[in-house]
C-alpha cells in the first residue's frame, strides 16, 4: 500500500510539473512565431503542386549561388520539417542561427532538434551558447535542465536555475528595469517545476511564496501554489489561492482558471478518498497570446 502510495504522490507531482511547466512559459511568444512567415519562392523553386523534394532542390541550387539567402534557408528548413527530416534541418537551421543572431528563436529550435536526434552534448553546447549572451532566457534554461533531468543529474539541474535567479536579482537590485519581474517571474516559475519532478513539493511552493512576494501581480505562482497545496491534501488552505489567482488574473484567463480550481480540488478530494484517479486538468485555455 505504502508503494502504491508513493507511486500515485509522484505522478501527482508530474501531472502538476506539467500544468506549472505551461505556466512558465506563458506570455512568452510561440518558438516558431515570426519564423514561418508566407514568403514567395525562391529564383528556381516551381510554384503549385510540386513535390517537396522538388522545392528542396529548387532551394538548394539557389544556396549554391548565395549561401546566406535567409530566404532560400528559411524554405529549405521548413521542408524538412515538413518531411520530419530533422537530420536535414540542422545544416539550414545552423546557417540561420549564425545569419539572424537577433532572432534566438533559431539556435532554440537548433537545441530542441538536436535533443531529438539524441544529440544531447550538440544541445546543451548551443543552449549554454545562448545563455553565454541571454543569461535569464527562460527557454534555454528549460531545454539545458532538461537535458541535465535526462541525465540524472538534478543537482546541476536546479543549480543552473537558482544561479538565474540569483543574477536576475542582483542585475534588478543594481539597475532596476534590467530583468522585467515577468521574466524572474518565469524563472522562478520553472525552479518550482524543477523541484516538483523531484518529489519535492515544499521547495516547490517556497519559490512560488517568494515569487509572489516580489511580483505580487502576477497570477501565475499564485495559481501554482495553489495546484501544489490541493494536489498534496492541503484542500482548504488551496482554496483562498485560487481565488486570489482568479482575482490578479487578466479577465480572459478568468474562466479557464476557474475550470482549473474545480478540477484540480474535484481530483484532490476523490485521491483523499481513495477513488481513482483521473487525468489532471490541463492549463493550456489560459496560455493564449493576446
């Protein structure tokens, strides 16, 4: 029974990890936003009907004559994907993150893919590229403890994080405005998910209590806590931190988490009586971009 126990509290832990894991990332733009704009063919390409395979060459001779046609490039990728070809991808992707240095949106996805294809020191070199010159990007941070996750290295993993939060705090006290307090915020939000697939509830919601106390306005580490308190048989005590959720939240995400508060406690409840679990509410509704 004990063991049942443990297994059901750690599941808990990652259903939740993936609800909070959401909330990090909210407001922030989609990876591939601004990337996959309609755009014209390239010199060569043939419009209508024509094979992919047929468009790749098409943007292929025409990176024979200019390497660096960001158009060109920015075809070729989005074929491959297409494709699922994600080997062929890298080389255009690589040639785009070294082009359009102001879009990181590049090296990020070039991370990600690299990840899939089990290139795992190929990932954590780029991410620790792009937080080499964005110390606080909260994707980077994601991908690299991840990769530091799947390796059995939770140490490394929170260390990276709580180091951001560190710096982000230092760079706010020296020069205020430096770190917008959404962007500590989201730190602080995937230290807490960091500890939370770790079986580490307690942590999870102190770094919720401290985020809320230096960005009070924001909903998100209120409505994590509240998730954490429920989840792990603090039903009551979660219940004020909803509402207070529900309160700072913008008036679109309102409803959504309402959804999510009555879900969430509904599943609490029927684990403290022994009824079988269902699937845990999913946050998506309150992470769409104005």
């Amino acid at each position: 029974m004990a063991t049942s126990r443990t297994q059901r509290d750690v599941w808990v832990y990652v259903g939740i990890g993936a609800m909070v894991s959401a909330l990090v990332l909210f407001s922030l733009v989609p990876l591939v936003m601004g990337l996959w704009q309609p755009r014209p063919a390239a010199d060569g390409v043939v419009n209508g009907g024509t094979p992919l395979e047929s468009q790749a060459l098409g943007y292929q001779l025409v990176l024979e004559r200019e390497p660096d046609n960001v158009n060109a490039l920015q075809g070729l990728l989005e074929i491959r994907l297409q494709q699922k070809n994600l080997a062929a991808a890298i080389a255009p992707l690589e040639r785009l993150g070294q082009i359009r240095t102001d879009q990181v949106q590049y090296r990020i996805l070039l991370a990600q893919l690299k990840t899939q294809l089990e290139d795992n020191a190929g990932a954590a070199k780029v991410y620790r590229e792009i937080l080499t010159q964005s110390p606080h990007n909260i994707q980077a941070l994601k991908g690299l403890s991840g990769l530091y996750a799947q390796q059995e290295r939770p140490a490394e993993a929170v260390a990276i994080v709580q180091n951001a939060i560190t710096q982000a705090i230092k760079a706010q006290t020296g020069a205020p405005g430096t770190v917008p307090p959404d962007q500590l915020t989201s730190l602080q939000l995937l230290l807490g998910e960091i500890y939370l697939s770790q079986n580490r509830p307690d942590q999870a919601i102190a770094i919720y209590e401290a985020a809320s106390k230096v960005n009070g306005n924001d909903f998100r580490p209120v409505l994590a806590q509240a998730q954490v308190m429920a989840q792990t048989g603090k039903v009551k005590e979660a219940d004020p931190f909803f509402q207070q959720a529900i309160m700072l939240a913008p008036v679109q995400y309102k409803d959504p988490i309402k959804n999510i508060a009555l879900q969430v406690t509904n599943q609490a409840l029927a684990n403290q009586n022994g009824a079988p679990e269902t699937s845990i509410p999913s946050p998506a509704p309150i992470l769409k971009s104005e």
